[in-house]
C-alpha cells in the first residue's frame, strides 16, 4: 500500500506544480482547441497531466527499495519500454505536430521493446486451435505488438471527458492489482498500485472540474501500462485465464472496435478520420444535454455527469472480471453481456429511444420512441 500512498502523492504534487505554472508554459501546453469536432470541455486547461502520472511511476519505483523487496530491474525495464509511446504523445500534446501514424510506431516499438526485454509476449489466448499458432515466436510478437499499440490508443479514444479515461484505468488497474496479489506477483502487484495511485492523483485535478488533461502521452503511457501488466499477468501463471485480459479491459477495446466497424464498414470512411459518435459524446449530447446556450460552468459540470454512465458501462466487464479470473465460462459469458449492453446502448441513443432511467441528470431532454420530446427534472 505504500506505492499506492506515494504515487499518488508524486502525481498530486506534479500536476499541481503543472497547473500553478501554466502561465509560464500554457503557450505550448494549453489545449486552446475548443471547437474540434472531439472537444467537450469549456475552457483551456494543460494536457501535459500525463507527466504527473510518468513522473509518479518514476520516482515510486526508483525509491521502492527503501520499503519493500520488488524486482527493481523488471520495475526499470518496463518504464524504459514506455519511453518511445509516452514521448511521442509528449511531443504531440507541445507541438500538435506528431502524426497518428508516428506515435502508432512508437508503440508498435514500446510493445517491442516490452517483449525483447522484460518478456511481455502474448503466449496464449486459451482458445486450444490458436494457442498452437502462439508458440509460434515472431507471430506472438507480432499479435503482442498490435494488441498494445491498439489498447493505449483504445485508451486514447476514451479520454474525451473530465475524468473518463483515468476513472476507467483505475478500475481495470485495481482489478489488476486484485488478480496480481491472488497469485502472488510481486512485479504486477507493485506497478499496479503505483499506477492506481498516480491515476489517483491526476484525477483530483481532472474532475469534476478539470485543471489538467491526461493528454496523448498520459494516455499512451497508461493504455501501455495497463498492456504490459496484463499480457506479464498471463505469462507468469497459467491459472489466470487470458479471457481475463479480454473482458477487464473491454470497454476500451471494444469502443474502438466498434468505431473502426462503423467508420468503414457503416460509413465507408477512414477509421483513422475524427467524429462525434462515440458513444460517450452521445451520451453527453443526447442523455445529459448540451444545451444551446450553456454557461462554462454548465457545460463542465455535464461533461463530467457523462463520464458517470461510462464508468457504470465499464464496471459490468470489471467486477466480473475482478471475481472470475480464472473461469473461462464466466468471463466468455460476460463479454457477451457486456458487448449487447453497449450496443443496444448505443443503438437507442442514436435511434432517439433512449430509456427514461438512464436520463437521471437533471433538466436532462428525453426523446422517446413516439417522437415526443420533454423535460426529466430532478430536484
């Protein structure tokens, strides 16, 4: 508990020293674009709050010999590994000028590194007519190298609300560290608290009212975080099922599935080309309502009520994950779950059929199926 206790301390103190100096950086930090077709928020805030986050894991994992025995060398290596992902996302946030096809090589590379150094390779997937594939080394690379660099930009995708992307990765984080202490590993279970507790930190800052954003390096370093201590988590021991990995981080996942099969095969477009139909920028547009003429501080205070119903959405897959991670059945029934309950989510919402008990917020417009629209007040 200690790691947890000191990341978010390091994390706290970081972003707050970048929040107090914003006036001496804010020209290359500031996010100034508040009309893109992804922006939700009210105002221009750093979204460099990832260096929080980095400088946390830093500093917990070079002083964690002070208080505990942990595999110091692992513990290095796997934040070297980070490097490549997390500066390209650094550099983006300062410059706006780093493609998405750059930073995907960046963690193709990170994801790389990750199983060259400290062995983080997919090596299973308890499907028995793949798994013979998987002993195959430069194909269970490859599929290792693809799975990461999809999961950090999965979390990517997600970070477009106050709190949205870090209260997600917090949950999946401590299921992690929840599995990591069933089984005993020392490596999983130390970088998982530390990241719980850094998220932790940043997170005081971004909601509900942010002075920070995680930014495309927070996110990139914690989607990649979060890869390596899963696909290391079922490496080690092979009574912790890989469906496990699938189903706790499925919310991410499967959000950008879903955007890559609406993109080309709905809509015929690029799958790398911005929108706003996301499911949390529905949600924030049609159930907790935008509203003409919001004030600032209106505006923050539904974006922050969107990301709510998210982590609501994120908890089916979590808590069932976090209790049967060694029950392939259990977790295969889940993703089944979890997969129509965002769909038919999603398909209501787009269809202006969204269910009177999701519009819980307050002065919140309901469309119903019958085309009448009214007023959900809740004092």
């Amino acid at each position: 508990m200690v790691n947890l206790a000191a990341g978010f301390v390091c994390s706290f103190i970081v972003v707050l020293l970048i929040v107090r100096s914003s006036k001496l950086h804010g020209v290359f930090s500031l996010d100034h674009d508040l009309g893109g077709i992804q922006k939700n928020h009210a105002y221009a805030v750093p979204r460099v709050g990832g260096m929080g986050i980095a400088c946390a894991l830093v500093a917990v994992v070079l002083c964690e010999p002070l208080w505990m025995k942990a595999p110091f060398r692992e513990s290095v290596l796997l934040l070297v590994c980070a490097i490549p992902a997390f500066a390209s996302g650094v550099i983006e946030d300062l410059t706006k000028r780093v493609s998405p096809r750059v930073r995907l090589i960046c963690t193709l590379l990170s994801a790389l590194c990750g199983a060259l150094l400290i062995g983080a390779v997919v090596n299973r997937v308890d499907v028995p007519v793949l798994d013979h594939w998987m002993t195959f080394a430069p194909l269970a690379i490859g599929v290792t190298m693809l799975g990461v660099a999809g999961f950090s930009n999965a979390v990517n995708i997600i970070d477009g609300f106050n709190g949205l992307a870090a209260g997600v990765a917090m949950a999946i984080v401590a299921s992690i560290a929840y599995v990591a202490y069933s089984v005993g590993d020392e490596l999983v279970l130390s970088m998982s608290l530390t990241m719980l507790g850094a998220l932790a930190g940043f997170l005081f800052w971004n909601f509900p009212s942010p002075s920070v954003f995680l930014g495309d390096g927070g996110a990139y370093l914690t989607g990649f975080i979060i890869a390596e201590l899963l696909i290391l988590l079922i490496a080690r021991h092979p009574n912790v099922s890989a469906w496990y990995a699938c189903v706790v981080a499925i919310y991410p996942t499967f959000e950008t599935l879903f955007s890559i099969y609406r993109r080309r095969v709905c809509g015929n477009r690029d799958v790398g080309q911005p929108d706003g139909l996301h499911l949390h920028t529905l949600v924030f547009r049609r159930i907790v309502g935008k509203g003409r003429n919001a004030t600032p501080r209106q505006r923050t205070r539904r974006n922050s009520r969107t990301s709510t119903y998210l982590w609501a959405l994120n908890l089916i897959a979590v808590l069932p994950a976090t209790l049967f991670w060694d029950n392939p059945a259990v977790l295969a029934a889940t993703i089944v779950v979890f997969v129509t309950a965002y769909v038919r989510m999603y398909v209501a919402i787009v269809k202006f059929r969204t269910p009177r008990w999701l519009a819980f917020s307050a002065s919140t417009p309901v469309i119903t199926a019958s085309g009448e629209r009214g007023i959900i007040e809740r004092r």
